[in-house]
C-alpha cells in the first residue's frame, strides 16, 4: 500500500482497456509512473503499443478504464493534460515548407513554451543539425527529421513524454543523444512512457517494461510495477 503522504504518480491507468480490445482480447492494464521513472513499451507490430500511447495522451478514448494524472482523470480536464504532455507519434509532426527553426519556433510556440532563436539554434547544434537551421524540412532525411521532433519536445520540457518509437531512423550517434536526453529528463523529476522494439539504455531502476504480447494473451488483469 502506499503511504498516505507519497507523492502522487504522474500517471496512471486503472482498469485500461484499448478499443482493440474484443471478448476474449488484452486484460486490464494498471500501472503507476512517478516522478523520475519511465515505463518501456515493448512489443510486436499490431500490439497495440501505439493505441495505448493515443489513450494516454488523451486522444484516444478507452473502452473501458481511465488515465489518471495528480488532479484525477484527466478526460475531467483535457487542456491541462495537454498543458504538461508531449506526445510524439509515428509521424514528426513537420511542416515540409518550413525550416528547422520555423518548425521549431512553431511547435513551441503552440506548446506554450516558446524560446528564442538562440536557444533553438544551441539544441539543434545538440542534435547534429546545425546545418539545417534554415533548410526546409522537407530536404531532411529522415533521422534528420526525427531528430528535429525529438529537439521540440526535449525544448518543450513538459514533466511528461510519451514517445512512440523515437528512435526510429536513428543512427548510433543520435540513439546515445536520446538516451542522455531521456536521461537528463528523468533526473530533473520528469516521466516517459517510450513504446520501442529496443530497450531504452536507461538506468534499470528508473525503468519498468510492459511486453504487450504478455498483456493482450493474459486472461487477468495486469498491474506493472504498481506502487
């Protein structure tokens, strides 16, 4: 049980169940995710890691269940979920015809936490694409592009991330670029829940796993490192 003056989780889910969910498909999911821990998402294609991700986010309602945050469920109040959320998908998230630092500037900006050119420009210095500053970003590749997203959220720095498969076209050198951003992110008190085919090369007692092969097959609620 937990103490009655333990903070509270940054997020959790209770009794949640995808819209893929059918008689005889994924149990209950319960997890609690605190301050300074991120939950690995692993799984096949078609597993479901990206529908749990939407309901987490709250773009995608449960069939059963609820996500919770500090202030309760947060379809209670969207806005300020939204507020201390980044969720990056499969896609980037990217406007072709804008460079690099217009994307940024934009991205921010709707995240209601703009910064300055200069600030922008040293974090994409940090991500290796100092030399699209002002390329559009439709003539990126697409690591380049992926970085970019992951450099507006690691700028947004909202205490929560969920990333789906951010390390999707990554070379070595941005994979290690992730890990000391999930890292440094963890250590400042934030959260992640990372859906990847790889464990993220975190410390392991930040980490907990959901295999949601295991969950979609088990025929009981699951309950991952629950406090």
């Amino acid at each position: 049980m937990r103490p009655a003056d333990a903070p509270s989780p940054v997020l959790c889910a209770r009794g949640l169940v995808s819209r893929r969910g059918v008689p005889g498909g994924p149990a209950p999911l319960d997890f609690d995710l605190h301050a300074g821990q991120l939950l690995n998402v692993q799984g096949a294609n078609g597993s479901g890691k990206t529908s749990l991700l939407r309901m987490l986010a709250g773009l995608l309602r449960p069939l059963a269940g609820a996500v919770f945050n500090a202030d309760g469920d947060v379809r209670r109040d969207p806005a300020a979920h939204y507020a201390r959320t980044a969720y990056l998908g499969h896609g980037n998230g990217l406007s072709g015809d804008l460079t690099a630092l217009e994307n940024l500037r934009c991205a921010l900006h709707v995240a209601g936490t703009p910064h300055a050119d200069a600030a922008i420009a040293a974090c994409l210095r940090t991500w290796r694409l100092d030399a699209c500053l002002h390329a559009p970003a439709a003539r990126l590749s697409q690591g380049q592009g992926r970085r970019l997203a992951l450099a507006a959220v690691v700028l947004g720095a909202k205490p929560l991330w969920l990333l789906d498969e951010p390390d999707a076209g990554l070379d070595a050198a941005s994979l290690e670029q992730l890990r000391q951003a999930l890292e440094a992110h963890l250590a400042a008190g934030g959260a992640a829940v990372v859906a990847s085919h790889r464990a993220p090369a975190t410390c392991a007692s930040h980490t907990q796993t959901l295999n949601m092969d295991d969950y979609a097959d088990a025929g009981y609620a699951v309950s991952v490192g629950a406090a």
